[in-house]
C-alpha cells in the first residue's frame, strides 16, 4: 500500500482530529472494522468464507497504533521479494494462523476503541467459519494499549473470546504513557496560562489533540481514566486494570542507538516512546515473570516495530514457545 494513499491520509487526519469527525458525523472519521485488500470486512460466514477458503481455528489479529492503518504491517523482508509481506502473512505461511487487520479511529478515546474492539472480536467468533481455539493479539504502539483496554472490557462483560486468548504481544507499546504527549499537554497548559491573547490563542489551537493522543499521556485505558482528567492535572489518573490473566503477555522495545547505556536512548528512547515509559511500573504490575517477556532491540525505532524482520522472528518465537502442531521452521 502507497504510503501517500488516501487511506494513509484519512488514518493521519483521524489521529490529529477524529474525535471531532465522529462528533459531526463527517464522512471522513473511520469506523472500526477488519478489513482485507483495503475494503471493510463484513463479519458474516459468507464474507469471512470468500475471503479465508482455508480458515484455521487459529486466528492473529493486528491492531495499528496513532495515525496508522493496516498497511503500515507491510514490508520487504529483502529488497529482492516480489512482494511485500506482514508478520500476519509470514504467521499464516509458517505457523497456521489465520491473519486479520484492524482499521480504526485513533483519534477517539482508548477506552471507546477498546469496547468497540471487544464486541468486534465477539461478533468475529460467532460467525467465523470453524471453531476458534486460540488467538494471538498483536498490538503496535496505541494498538497496544487497544487491546488491553478490549481485554478489560471483555472479562468485565464475560465475552467467551477472552478464554481463547493465548498470547498478546505488544510493540513499542506505551503502558506508561508517551512523553510527547507530556510534552504538548504541557506546551499547550503554559501558552494558555499566558496572559497575552494571540499566545493564549496559540496554546487553545495546540490543545486540540485529539482523545486519543491525549490518552497517550499516561496510558489511559478506560473511561474512569480520562473522566474529570482535567482537574487533576500533573497526577496520574489511571485506575489499576488486570492484565488478562489467562494470556502470556510479551514486549518489544526499539531504541534509536546500538548503546542501551547511551544518551541517545535514555533521552529519545525508540523516538517516540521511553524504554521506560513502555517497560515501567504497568508492565511490571502483571507479575514477576514480565521481565522475562520483554526483548529489546536496538536501533529499530518506533515506526519499524511494526514491520521489521527480527521483530517478526521473536513474534513466531513467542507465538511458538510451546509449538503448535504443524509449525513450519522460518527460512529467514
């Protein structure tokens, strides 16, 4: 997919502003939805059959982060491939899995996508072509917190997809917020506490970031995260959340420099997101085996964590650490 294709432009506009599409009902805001060769995906046995002809019981859905849309899963694993693939594909060619790709308004908050998100996955087992037996979620960046958020709500709400979840891998995935974010919200708080009318003006137009980015600046992940934020400015309000407890959970970090000691990576991290800032107080909240779960690597920055051939390699790894019959072994 073009880099410069409508779809990237709508995904772009939809992280800055999609919130207040939605809010006006403008045409261009997303509706979440799985989508296949760039068309939205009905959730129906005759549609899912069409697309998949040799579905398996084994499904990887690929969730995308700010700003993004499906196609940002695709790459060259070398520059003499014909043509491109995603870690969806080469988990399907290799391993079984059935690959589906979601699209959706990032600029709506976390805690909305993450309901939406949790019914979408509901509506997808009731009418998918075999029985599902396991799924693995694959979250990049906000996707990552996505799907923490669709976990949450669907234990709350007992949806029977949850028990199929078997692993959720998370990439360059902010648990403890994004600095940049910080960094707006507190750009934007000073311009306005300002009192001159044009910087004022200045920080107003910098605080129209979206719900969605401005959920990135703790990691807000359900409604009673953001629900009054603004009264409490500079403190934390995220609400303790379980970790789905019948899934393994797994992480990937990107730094900028080969160095992990280096200035460069304690100032800049995977140049979106501190290694601290994903690897931090949250993570370490689901128990004491996370540490164990988390690979770092060095000189992927944030964007190549969705789309990266070693990336990819740990994937199937953690996806095959107790290998599923049939697995084939990678020739990369």
């Amino acid at each position: 997919m073009s880099r410069f294709s409508w779809a990237t432009y709508q995904s772009i506009l939809n992280g800055v502003v999609g919130d207040h599409l939605r809010g006006r009902q403008n045409g261009l805001a997303i509706d979440m939805a799985f989508y296949h060769a760039r068309q939205p995906l009905a959730l129906t046995l005759g549609s899912l059959g069409a697309v998949y002809p040799n579905p398996t019981g084994k499904l990887c859905v690929l969730v995308h982060g700010l700003g993004c849309h499906e196609g940002v899963w695709a790459f060259r694993q070398t520059e003499q491939d014909p043509e491109d693939v995603s870690y969806g594909t080469l988990l399907q060619a290799e391993c079984g899995y059935t690959p589906l790709y979601l699209r959706y308004n990032t600029g709506l908050h976390i805690s909305h996508n993450g309901r939406s998100l949790a019914r979408l996955l509901g509506q997808l087992l009731d009418h998918y072509p075999v029985p599902v037996e396991e799924v693995v979620l694959i979250g990049h960046s906000m996707g990552g917190l996505v799907l923490r958020s669709a976990c949450y709500y669907g234990m709350k709400e007992g949806a029977a997809w949850t028990a199929k979840v078997s692993r959720v891998i998370y990439l360059g995935t902010p648990h403890d917020g994004a600095y940049l974010e910080r960094l707006g919200h507190a750009a934007a708080t000073v311009l306005q506490a300002v009192p001159h009318p044009v910087t004022r003006l200045i920080g107003n137009i910098a605080n129209l970031r979206s719900q969605g980015i401005q959920d990135l600046r703790y990691g807000n992940l359900v409604d009673e995260d953001w629900a009054g934020a603004a009264s409490r400015i500079g403190h934390d309000p995220r609400q303790p959340i379980p970790w789905l407890a019948t899934a393994r959970h797994y992480l990937a970090v990107g730094t900028l420099a080969e160095d992990p000691e280096s200035a460069v990576n304690a100032l800049l991290g995977d140049a979106l997101v501190w290694t601290s800032h994903a690897h931090g107080p949250a993570w370490r909240g689901q128990g004491a085996h996370a540490d164990d779960h988390v690979r770092r690597f060095p000189q992927v920055h944030h964007l190549a964590l969705a789309r990266h051939p070693d990336v990819y390699q740990q994937i199937k790894l953690w996806c095959t650490d107790e290998p599923p019959e049939g697995c084939q072994p990678s020739g990369g």
